[in-house]
C-alpha cells in the first residue's frame, strides 16, 4: 500500500510498504478515507522526538472503512464507517475503567519504553515514535487498530467525512481542555491557541455554559475563522498586552479557566544539565496564562509537543491557589457524545479542513501546514 | 499499607509451587522506586488475585522465566486488585531464549514480563506490535514530490 513515510535524511515521501495485518484479537483493518495533520507531528518532521525511525509511516487523526476484523471484535463489522481515537487504549485496566483512556496502562506494546520519560506507561499514539506504542500511523491506505471495540466509533450517517474526521483528536482534546478546565456556567474562559484544537476548546466552553469566550493568538486569519466559526472574542498577541487585555475582559478579576492549546513543541527534549543550564525554552503560553487566571481559578494544559520546560512561576501557582491540570484527549469517553453533537449541528468541524491533498502530495500537505499557518488551518489527505 | 499478606508461588523448574515468608511493606515501597536486579519490580493489576494467579499457575509470559524467579501476590488497597511482585532468584540460571534477551539487566526483562502479564489478565491478550521499518525492509518511493522535512517550499 501507498503511507507517508518519514525516511532518512530527514524527507517526507510517499512510499510502498507492506499492507496491515491482523496482530491481535481485537484489532480491525480501517481503510482511510480521510487522515489529517496535527500540530503534534510538527516536532517529528524536524528530528526533535527520539526514537523515530525512517520508515515509520505517520498520522494518527483519522476516519474510515472496516474492511477485516479479528476473531474477539463484538462492534464491528466488515464495511462500517468508523472514526478511530487517535490515542490506543484498552479500557480493561483501572485507568480505562474510570474514564481516563489517554492514561491506560496497557495502550502500549512495550509498556516500559516511555515510563522513563513520563514515569509511568501512557496510552499509545498511531504514528509516533516506537515507544509511544508500535503503532504505524494514518497517512497510508490502510491502518490496523488495536482494542477497535474500545477505540473506533461508528459514525452517523447524517455526519459527512471531514466533520466527523475530527472527532479522532482535535474534537476530544478540545473538549477535555473545556471540561478538564471545570468550565460551569456564566464562567469567563481563555484559549491560547486559534488552531484546530484551541477553536474547539472555546466552542466547548460555550457548549458547557461560559458566558464569555476569548482565543489568543498571533494569526489573524486564525482569529477571524474563531470569531466566525465559534463566535468567540480574540485577542491578536502581536499588537497588544494580553494580560492588560485579559484583565479588560474579565473586569479585572482575570479569566475563571484558562486553557493553553498553542499546540508545537513548547520544550524540547533536553537533558536535566541542559535544562539547568538555561537552554530549555520557558513554555510561554502556559505561564502568560498562570499569571491572567483569576485567583483560585482554573489552567488547563493541552499542548502535546510539551515535554521539559523549566523557570515556570510555581510562586504564582501557590500564592493565587491556582489549580494547573494537563492531560492528553480521551476520545474513548468523549468521541459517542461528540458525534452525537456533530449528527445535531451543535459541532461544526468541517471548515476546519481547510485544505485536501491526494495521499501522493502528503508531503506538500504538511509544507503546506507548517509554512503558512496564516492559511492551512488544517490540510487532510485522502489516500482513495 | 499495612502488612502485606501473601499469597506466593514459587515455582521450581519443575512448576512446584511453594509458600513464602510475608514481606514488609518497606520491602515492596522499595521494589517500587528502584528498577536493578535482585529488588521486587511491581505492577498492580485491575483484577483479583485468584485471576491473576489462578491455582497459583503462573501465566504465559512467566511461565517462561520458571525457575528464575519468585513471585508474589498481595491484593492491592482500596479495592484496585491485585500488586503482582517479581524479582531474580539468587544465582538464577536464565533459560533458554530469556538468557538471551537478559543482557545484563535481568531486572528489565522482569518488568517487561509483569506488564505482560497484565495486559494479559486485564484485556485477554498481550498486544503486539505493527512491522517496524526495519522489518518491513526499503520504502520503495512512488512517483511523488519528495520535501526535506525542514525544508522545502517557504
């Protein structure tokens, strides 16, 4: 089959590698009908993520076709249209059982590969690094999902490709970024981040009842399509004050739930002499935030290329009894409700498409994606 | 914790199972934080101990390492299942293809075991993964643009 493929010499290509196979009872063969680009994958294309072999094929938000499935699978049968969660998690062990997926104990074929990164095993991820899972990623043909009655979703008829395509990661992260904030009703929230993910967290946050809604950004384009789409007030980074303006927003008391989802690396992978040593980068969105959350309110992290930051203000987190939570999606708990909000028109995800590309011009696609942030919101390959 | 009360197979080469002395909690807080060979490596399983252990047999993926290990089994608090404790024997002779892998980390490829033996006991199989690039050989290009992935088009 055809699969973006990440090769030697720090390339993108469009390559033949051998079809999926079945490797577990519970797996199912989804032929792609759509596969999107993340701002995730933007650290892998530069080499910044150990561990990433050339060869592996990437990708992780997805939708499409069941076309084999393996002997234990109950949900699924041959020709189902299905959206698949971009994390891998059982729902078996502790963790899966009490509705936090994206920390699954047994999401990874080698469980022990990233508990010295993160100290502990974490759900797996399609397309990423070896330890992140084993899992080829998306931009291909075909994609085997492993735990499929757990992890793809059957998609409602009335809910067209590229709505419910978003429903694999940017839907259910947005969403946890509102709901992990504690979102209630009458609340004032802010979303670091115009992308994808952070329009979602802000049109979430109305969904949950905040009675005011601002996104942070440096792209215009980007704030207008949050202005338009979600109907949230911005904030433009380049030209202003953000906490002056944030202050301005939320009569002075500063924003009840702040939410970061600039999306990127917002650390590098350094070592701990490295780090101590000044050259980690401070993760700006997440501190700006510490600071313009009212006291006793809420910051919720999102960004998935966060790894080590240091000269974070811990001061301000104590002495304004902050409560800073972060957390990976949990498509598995959040994906049935979001598609039924798609199926009522309550989420509108289709414009955030704003590019398609053969499988063939994937490479172009992510070009596409990391150079003009200011026009591809977005780019979604369609490998048939 | 309180006291542990075990519930231990130790399995000879030939699969005899055989009480053991109970252990301390200071004993399994230390199996927990340090990861070398000769300490208890530790993982808690979402289940009840007579499934993890059924009739004290040991499962598959430990079943390979008999002889070279002891085993333990305490119920996990608040009701979260069963702590499954691992560690080295003494002087262990490693059989077959787990002599290979060992290395000179016996500690790891205990670990590796007990993870498997959980996913095993907690979804019914142990995943395995996709092709790596390096089992799947060359990624033979089609006929397509090819960017430097920090590159290209600006």
């Amino acid at each position: 089959m055809r699969a973006l493929c990440w090769t030697s010499g720090g390339e993108l290509a469009v390559g033949q590698v051998p079809d999926p196979e079945l490797r577990n009872d519970h797996d199912v063969i989804v032929r792609v009908r759509r596969s999107a680009t993340c701002g995730a994958d933007l650290p892998l294309l530069t080499g910044q993520v150990p561990g990433l072999a050339a060869g592996e094929v990437l990708g992780h938000e997805f939708l499409g076709d069941v076309v084999e499935v393996g002997a234990g699978v109950r949900r699924h049968r041959v020709g189902d249209r299905v959206v698949v969660c971009a994390s891998v998690a059982c729902g078996a062990c502790w963790y899966c059982r009490r509705g936090l997926p994206s920390c699954c104990d047994n999401g990874s074929t080698d469980p022990t590969a990233n508990e010295a990164e993160w100290g502990h095993p974490v759900a797996g991820c399609f397309g990423l690094p070896r330890a992140a899972g084993g899992f080829a990623g998306s931009h291909a043909e075909y994609v085997r999902v492993p735990y499929a009655d757990v992890g793809a979703f059957p998609v409602p008829e009335s809910v067209g490709d590229d709505r419910a395509l978003f429903a694999s990661d940017a839907a259910p992260a947005g969403w946890l970024g509102a709901e992990g904030g504690e979102v209630r009703p009458g609340d004032v929230v802010a979303v670091w981040g115009a992308g994808a993910v952070g329009q979602l967290v802000a049109r979430a946050a109305w969904l949950l009842g905040a009675e005011r809604v601002v996104v942070v950004d440096r792209h215009p384009a980007r704030l207008l399509m949050a202005r338009r789409h979600v109907g949230a007030e911005t904030i433009d980074r380049r030209d202003t004050d953000v906490a002056a303006e944030l202050r301005e927003f939320s009569g002075g008391r500063g924003p009840d739930v702040c939410v970061e989802a600039v999306g990127g690396p917002a650390g590098e992978h350094l070592s701990l002499a490295a780090r101590f040593s000044g050259r980690a980068r401070a993760p700006e969105a997440v501190r700006e935030a510490v600071y313009a959350c009212r006291k006793g309110g809420s910051v919720f992290v999102l960004n998935g290329g966060a790894r080590h930051v240091d000269a974070f203000p811990v001061g301000t987190v104590v002495q304004k009894g902050l409560t800073v939570r972060g957390g990976r999606q949990h498509g598995q708990r959040h994906i049935p409700m979001l598609l039924d909000r798609m199926a009522r028109d309550e989420l509108r995800t289709e414009y955030l498409a704003t590019h398609h590309f053969p499988l063939e011009r994937a490479a172009e696609g992510y070009a596409l994606f990391r150079d003009r942030p200011e026009e591809c919101l977005r780019a979604v390959f369609t490998p048939h | 914790m309180g006291r542990v009360g075990t519930v231990v197979a130790v399995a000879g080469a030939l699969g005899v199972a055989a009480a053991r002395a109970t252990r301390t909690a200071v004993t399994r807080q230390r199996a927990r934080r340090v990861a070398r060979p000769g300490c208890w490596q530790v993982v808690t399983v979402d289940r009840p101990p007579e499934q993890v252990l059924p009739s004290a047999a040991w499962p598959e993926p430990l079943r390979r390492l008999d002889g070279a290990v002891e085993v333990a089994v305490a119920p996990a608090p608040g009701g979260r299942g069963t702590e499954l404790a691992a560690r080295a024997r003494p002087h262990a002779v490693w059989p077959g293809l787990a002599a290979h892998l060992l290395g000179d980390d016996p500690g790891l490829l205990v670990r590796r075991t007990l993870w498997q033996v959980k996913q095993l006991v907690e979804t019914g199989e142990v995943l395995r993964a996709d092709r790596t690039p390096g089992e799947r050989g060359p990624v033979p290009p089609i006929d397509a643009p090819r960017w430097p992935a920090d590159g290209p088009p600006r």
